[in-house]
C-alpha cells in the first residue's frame, strides 16, 4: 500500500489540511468531503486510487484539521470554502484534474468545475447533487425551512442535524449491515463539531445552501456544453441524496454512467471496493 501523506497549506490567512498520495505526474484527483466529515472520510479510498493517480483529498474550512475562523472572520458561504480550495490547488501547481464529490463537495467541485483558470477531465458524484430530484424529504424540510428564514422557531430543527443522533444516523442510514460501519467515523465528526463556534459554521452554511441550487441552471449549460465525462456511483438507499439525483445526470449528459449500490449515504463504509473498482474502470476509459 502506497502511504499517504498528511500536510498543511497555508491560503489567504488559513491554514488548510490535505491528504496526497500517488505517484508524482500521474493524473490528479481530488477528493471533496461532504457534511458533517472531512477527509477522513477518504481514508479507505485513498490508498485505493493512488497506485495510478496523484490524490488529493483537503478538509474545507471549519472541517477536520483545517482553520476553523469564528463566523465574524469568515464569511462561510459555500463560493469561499471553492475560492479555498481553488487557492489550495493553485498553491500546488494543479490545473487539471478529475473530482470526486460527496454532499457538499458537490458544490464546491461545481464551482471547481466551471471555473475558467482550471480543466476539470472528469467527475465521480457519489450522493453529490447536481438536480431538484435527489433532495430526500423529510431531511431536507428543517434545512430549507430555516434557509428561506432563518429565526427562533426554525433554527432548533436546523441544529438538530450536527446533533450526535443525527451524526451517527447520516452513516448508518441505507447501510445493510450497519455493523460495517465504524463508529470512530461519527466520534470523530462529532468531536470537531462540538467545537465551539462550530454551531455557528453549521448554521451559517445552512443559510448560505439555496445558493447552490440557484446555480442549478448554469451548471446544469455547463454540462451541456461540455459533456465533460461523468460517473454517478451512489447508495440507493441514501435518505440525504436518493437514487434519482444519480439517475438525473443523463437528462444533460446522455452518457454519464451510473450505478446504484444497496448502500447509504457514507456508501464507501460499505462499498468501498465496489465504488473504487467503477472509478478505476471509468478513469481508465476517459483520461485518454
């Protein structure tokens, strides 16, 4: 197994942590976490990839073992966390690679994406959503209803979700043999996000989310127009993301390839030589 190393940048005043791995020249992948993990997250798949490509997997602001600005210091919008990390990648000398993207990975990795000043060859989306299909109710209701108002009587069921139930329900939900999953995976989480201040990240974030899908419609031109190469690799059973985010990248990118995996939302618990041997059947075929 080929190690992995565990280092720190500093970007406009923070001090970001990534994960590398891989043979120097090989073809870059970047690894984006979601909520509420890091990229510890990516410790299995990792080592996977790395006998034929360069990894590299960051922990965004206010996640795992990067800064953690208080809220007055930091505007926590979801375009900042993308300006990091597009100042991580410049930091390294990367301008074309392939993204992973998990949750909120996913809208980092779309602003990644259609960013002028870097090559994104391909994406692997595993419960990354592009689409309306795929938000699971009755999740998403206290994330939007807080959104659209953010207030005393809607914030109480938008902290529930970095609670310590919720935390643990995000790994084991869908997940057939829930005995699979690690508990050091949400002792983990759930250590950085009883953080103090952390709460205010969560929320600040939370407000920040409709962003995202506003920018639905020029990401979904962006892949029109570029039919960059796309894999969907996603648990079927995701109660966060369901099935038919996956199943929606074709409607504009007719040759995405997509497989659904009798999994949940953190399916690389389970699934984890099943999703790396699609990426390495897919990465093989488009990096041409």
């Amino acid at each position: 197994m080929l190690p992995t190393h565990h280092k720190t940048a500093t970007i406009n005043g923070q001090e970001v942590f990534y994960r590398e791995a891989g043979p120097e020249g090989a073809p870059v992948v970047v690894l984006l976490h979601g909520f509420p993990s890091s990229s510890h997250m990516f410790r299995q798949l990792i080592p996977a990839l790395a006998d034929r490509y360069h990894v590299i997997a960051t922990d965004h602001i206010g996640y795992g073992e990067s800064s953690m600005p208080k809220v007055d210091e930091f505007d926590y919008t979801f375009d900042n966390l993308a300006g990091m990390t597009a100042g991580l990648l410049d930091h390294l000398g990367i301008k074309r690679f392939s993204i992973y993207v998990h949750d909120y990975g996913a809208p980092i990795g779309w602003r990644l994406a259609m960013n002028p000043s870097f090559e994104v060859s391909a994406i692997i989306s595993q419960s990354g959503n592009a689409y309306m299909e795929g938000f699971a109710e009755p999740f998403w209701n206290d994330l939007f209803a807080y959104a659209s108002a953010p207030g005393p009587d809607s914030e109480p069921g938008a902290r529930a979700k970095f609670s310590a139930e919720t935390t643990r329900w995000q790994y084991e939900n869908g997940a057939t043999d829930k005995s699979l999953v690690s508990p050091d995976n949400w002792h983990h989480d759930q250590v950085l996000l009883d953080r103090p201040g952390n709460d205010e990240v969560q929320l600040a974030l939370f407000r920040d989310y409709p962003t995202n899908i506003e920018g639905y419609p020029q990401l979904q031109d962006y892949f029109r127009k570029s039919q960059v190469p796309l894999l969907a690799v996603w648990g079927e059973r995701d109660e966060i993301f369901g099935p038919d985010g996956a199943r929606t990248f074709t409607r504009d990118l007719p040759d995405a390839e997509v497989h659904l995996l009798p999994a949940g939302h953190f399916a690389l618990e389970t699934h984890l030589d099943s999703i790396s041997g699609y990426i390495h059947g897919f990465l093989g075929r488009v990096l041409v």
